[in-house]
C-alpha cells in the first residue's frame, strides 16, 4: 500500500506560478512511474505529466513548455512546477504512483487560476 500527499494547491492569478508536491509513503525507488493528473468540473481525469524511475518524463500537450515534472528520491517526492498558468488549468490535481502493476491516487489539491 501506498499513500500519497500533495500540497502547493491554490489560487493563483493567469500568468502566475505554482508548484506541487507528492510525498510518497514508500521509497519512490520502489515506484515504477510517478505522475500527475487533473480533472475540471464535468470532465474526465487527464494526464498531466509523468516520470519514469529512471526520469523519463512525459507531457500532455496543453502543458508541454510550462509545466515540469521532476522527483526527489531522495526525499520520496514528486513535484510539478507550473508557469505562465491559464484560467483552463483550474482543476483539481492528483499525484499518481505506479508500483508493481498497481496504481494509488492521492486525494487530489484544488488549483484555481482566476483570469
């Protein structure tokens, strides 16, 4: 079993920054891909950003140039820097850990970029 936490979750005006954290319970060498997801009100949870243990890191096309996926295993974290955010990026955002073919979500932080 798995528990993670985010935090960094706010408001923040267009144009602003913000950066999110994932703190596992486990050792993220353990974890095979970390990632984070959002989902808007009335629609269905998307992929943000992934890393491999290895730090292979993938992007949705929405956040590709802004958004940075990046993991401390040291410290069992995964972070999301976001710049130049937009009013579409208002959603809720969970942390997502992939570990030996299972899945755990954290319990999502609430991101709101006012226009």
């Amino acid at each position: 079993q798995v528990q993670l936490v985010e935090s960094g979750g706010g408001l923040v005006q267009a144009g602003g920054s913000l950066r999110l954290s994932c703190v596992a319970s486990v050792s993220t060498f353990t974890i095979n891909a970390m990632g984070w997801y959002r989902q808007a009100p009335g629609k269905q949870r998307e992929l943000v950003a992934t890393i491999s243990r290895s730090g292979n890191t993938n992007y949705a096309d929405s956040v590709k140039g802004r958004f940075t996926i990046s993991r401390d295993n040291a410290k069992n974290t995964v972070y999301l820097q976001m710049n130049s955010l937009k009013p579409e990026d208002t959603a809720v955002y969970y942390c997502n850990a992939d570990r030996f073919t299972y899945n755990y979500w954290g319990q999502g932080t609430q991101i709101t970029v006012s226009s």
